[in-house]
C-alpha cells in the first residue's frame, strides 16, 4: 500500500496551529477595523481550512486529481457567489424587501 | 490472525485502486455538499450584504464562549479523527477504538452545547416565526439573521448527528477488527467527512458569531 503515513506530530502541530487561529480571529473581531473584520476573519478561516484540508484531509500528500476535484469545487462555490453578488448589486436589490 | 478475505472487489485491478477510486468518490460528494452548504453561504451574503448593521446587532446575541467552545471541540475532534486513521493504518486496533470514542464524544459535546444554545435562543423569542421579538427598528433583518442562524447551523448540525453514527458504526465494525493495515478504506473516507464537516464551522463560527464584536 503506497499510502502515505502522517506523523502523528504533525497532527499535533496542526491542531495547535487550529486553535491558535480560533483565538486570533476571536481577538481580531474586538478590534475595530471597518471593513477589514470580515477580510480578516474570511483570511483566518480560509487558513485554517487549507490547514485541515491539506493536513487532516491528507490532499498535502495524495494524488494530483484530488486537488483538481477541491479547486473545481472551489472554483463552482466562487462562481456561485459572484455571478450571484454582481445580479443583486447591479440591479440594486441589496438591502430590499425584508 | 490473518487478515481473511482480500478486501478487493472484482472490478479492481487492485487495492490501490480500489482505494484511490473509493477516495475519489468521497471527495466529489465533498464537492457536492460545498455546493449544499453553498446555498445558503450565499444567502447570507446577500443578506448581509444588506443589512450590516443589523446583521451585526443580531449576532451580538449569539454566545460567543459556547460558540468559541465548540470551534475548539470540533478542531480537537478533527485531531482524534485524524489519530484514528493512523491508528488504523498502523493496524493498532485498541488505539482506534480509543480515537473513534474520543471523537464521537467530542461530536456529541458540540450538539450539546449547540442544544443548550438553542434552548437559551428559543427563551428570548429570538426564534423565528410568530413568536419572534427583537428590540428596534431592524426587527425584520435580525430575524433573517436567525433564519439564516437556524439553518445554517442547523443543516451543520444534522451533517455531525450523520457523523456521529457513521462512527459508532465504524467503532462496532473496528471492535470487531474489521480493519487492518491492509483495509481501513472506511475509517479514512469517514474522516474526510468529518474533517469537511469542521471546515464548515470553521466558517460559520465567524461568519455568524463575529460579526460586530467590537461594539
């Protein structure tokens, strides 16, 4: 079996590193930073995801088509809030309605 | 004890690619739950997008130490799920089990603790429907927010009650040493699961909790 096997170390520094975010994104939201809060928080959660995902997840240490899957997958999820957000703004219906 | 019958299935030239072709049908249903989760990421933008100020006199009302908490149960949880699969791929049975019960106790932490924060939400009327209350003028978007709270974590929520008894499923099969380093497919497919599942909260936990902290 040519599966790769994690260090268990590695796990454990992940984990640390997880929690650590958890706490900085925690912190970041008492401040005051207008619009920079949710690119913050956004980055922050988007780290620790990659994290997990390359980490946990083993994608760090598999084969090439399944970080082509967890892109196009991606790459749907982004398509799906653009086009979505670009309707909505250019049309002027944010804000409307409830 | 041998390890009995080859775990190969016929239309697989071999265990790798049964394995591999096993990992790849697990994560394009990832891809398809992103899409799930998707819809409703979505509608919270648009919502929040908005109303902001709403959005964030709502989410003051959520608890962020329960919400905080549970990050770190589920972050931890991960961990235990990721010790699993290495317990199981270095055929150390005792210590799977031991993983797999940790994190199912973990996962049955956060639905605890997301029960008492729904106790304590649908106690101050901040449930939406008829008996919705909200102070102000923005009543109508902080209601959107908790539809959106509600089904978010809700839909959340569900995906770990499924997570929880796929592993006490893999806990029942792995006491009965249905996995060895030769075979432990299921264990890692269902760690993926569970891993997505965190990244979700991962998400969410921000998303509603932190909003507008700093006022």
């Amino acid at each position: 079996m040519s599966e790769h096997i994690v260090p268990r170390k590695i796990y454990l520094v992940v984990c640390a590193a997880l929690l650590g975010l958890t706490f900085a994104t925690y912190r970041l939201a008492l401040l005051d930073l207008g619009p920079w809060n949710v690119v913050a928080a956004l980055t922050i959660a988007s780290c620790k995801a990659l994290l997990v995902t390359l980490f946990f997840m083993h994608a760090r240490y598999g084969p090439r088509r399944t970080q082509l899957v967890i892109l196009a997958g991606l790459f749907w999820l982004g398509l799906l809030l653009f086009l979505t957000m670009t309707d909505y703004v250019a049309r002027g219906w944010l804000g409307r309605g409830a | 004890m041998p390890e009995g019958r080859s775990a190969l299935v016929e239309h697989f030239r071999d265990l790798e690619q049964q394995r591999e072709a096993s990992s790849l049908g697990m994560w394009i249903f990832l891809v398809t739950e992103i899409m799930f989760f998707g819809g409703l990421f979505l509608a919270y933008t648009v919502g929040r997008s908005g109303y902001p100020a709403a959005f964030g006199e709502a989410s003051r009302h959520l608890d962020v130490a329960l919400g905080g908490i549970n990050t770190g149960v589920l972050i931890v949880s991960s961990l235990t799920m990721a010790l699993a699969v290495w317990a199981s791929q270095t055929g150390k049975r005792k210590m799977l089990l031991g993983y797999l019960g940790l994190t199912l106790l973990l996962g049955l932490t956060f639905l605890t603790l997301k029960g008492v924060e729904y106790a304590d939400k649908f106690h101050h009327h901040l449930v939406p429907g008829s008996a919705f209350s909200f102070p102000g003028a923005a009543a109508r978007p902080a209601e959107l927010f908790f539809s959106l709270y509600f089904a978010m974590t809700g839909l959340h929520a569900l995906h770990m009650v499924i997570g929880v008894g796929v592993l006490a499923f893999l806990f029942r099969q792995a006491r009965r040493g249905r996995y060895t380093a030769q075979y432990y497919t299921p264990v890692e497919m269902s760690g993926l699961y569970w891993h997505f599942v965190d990244i979700i909260w991962i998400f969410l936990f921000p998303l509603l909790y932190l909003i507008d902290r700093h006022r």
